[in-house]
C-alpha cells in the first residue's frame, strides 16, 4: 500500500481488497457471535433448568416431610419423581428424589417399588455418595426379606468410606440373619469402631452385641 503513488489508488485498492476479503470477515464476526450468544442461551438454559429441578425437588421434600402423605400427595410425590427422573436425568436432584421415592414407598408398604428406585440409582447414578446410600437401604430391604446372602452381596459394591461404619453394621445384620454369631459379633464391633474414629455416632449397635451376648449366655 505505501508504494502507491496517489491516494485515488490506495482507495481503488483498498476497495478491491475489501471486495474479495470482507464478505469472508463478516461471516465470521457473524458465526463468532452467534457463538457467543448460542453459548450465552445454553447457559440460560441451564440455569433455568437447575433452578426448576431445586424447585421441584423441594416440594418433593416438603411433601415427604409429612407424617403421612394421603393418596393426592401421594400422587403428586410420584408425579414430582417422575418428573425429575424423566426431565433432569442424571442430576443431582433426579438421584436424591429416588432415594425419597424408594423412602415413601417403603413407608407405603410397596416394597417392590422402593428396590425399583434403589436398583436404578445404583445402576445409573455418577454419584458415589448417593449411590453407597442406596446399597445400604437395599441391603437393609433384603435382610428384612430375609435375603440376607443377597444383602452381603449388595454391600459388597462400592460404598464410599464415609458410610463405612454403617456398611459394618447392616454387614452385621445379614451374618446374624444367617445365624453367624461370630461373624456378626465381628462385624458390629468393627461398626462401633468405625463409628469412633468418624466421630460419627452409630445407635443401637451395642445393644445388638448387648443382646448378643445374652443369647450365647442362655443358649
């Protein structure tokens, strides 16, 4: 350009350069925003569908804290599960409304229903805590079922260390369900223990060994 000799040809140049360069530069100062501006909707979006997830979940908790729940909250319970499950899958919120839905339906006497949800959230959850709560619930359920190798089993997956005391325990529960006193003598100390070094307090575990050791007494 500084070769030039006149600015007429330092325009017509400029002219032509623009002519064969600028459509080119639009298009990408157009793609470049709408970039930008695509990237700012999906943020939106986002943030939109994690505030409707927390509402949702919310009045899921709120009915959950009921003492009892008649069959219309009952309803909506279901209908608020359903609804997180289906439309934030693989959230938080989806997983921690399954543990409340596998809570009510134990309380409502369906057990099929709550090892449907646990079993789920085992199976597809990314997130670990939630996924050791639900394996020490199933297990609780399989015990009770009388299932108690079945619930050694489930207990035998990946629960994180947090839980490790109350995995010791429910463990304890399923040897002497199978009338393995030792093993669940075991088992319960090793709760107690796990309890004391967590500073977790763990209730009811020494009056289990307490009552185990009236049993070998009177037997």
């Amino acid at each position: 350009m500084a070769e030039l000799r006149t600015e007429e040809e330092q325009l017509e140049a400029i002219k032509r350069w623009w002519k064969e360069n600028g459509i080119s530069l639009l298009a990408g100062a157009a793609i470049a925003a709408a970039g930008v501006f695509g990237w700012k909707a999906w943020q939106d979006y986002q943030a939109g569908q994690a505030e409707a997830a927390s509402q949702r979940y919310q009045q899921l908790l709120t009915l959950s804290s009921q003492e009892q729940l008649d069959d219309a909250a009952r309803g909506r319970a279901e209908e608020l599960v359903t609804t997180l499950t289906e439309e934030h899958d693989g959230s938080l919120y989806a997983d921690m409304a399954l543990l409340l839905s596998a809570r009510l339906s134990v309380e409502g006497g369906d057990q099929a229903a709550a090892r449907e949800a646990l079993e789920g959230l085992i199976a597809d959850s990314e997130h670990a805590y939630l996924t050791g709560l639900a394996r020490l619930r199933l297990a609780r359920l399989q015990v009770a079922a009388d299932e108690a190798d079945a619930a050694l089993e489930t207990l035998d997956g990946a629960i994180p260390a947090t839980l490790s005391a109350q995995q010791a325990d429910i463990r304890g529960d399923a040897h002497f369900a199978l009338g393995r006193t030792t093993q669940a003598r075991d088992a319960w100390r090793e709760a107690l223990r796990l309890a004391e070094d967590g500073d977790r307090p763990l209730y009811g575990v020494q009056l289990k060994l307490d009552n185990l050791g009236v049993q070998e007494t009177t037997s």
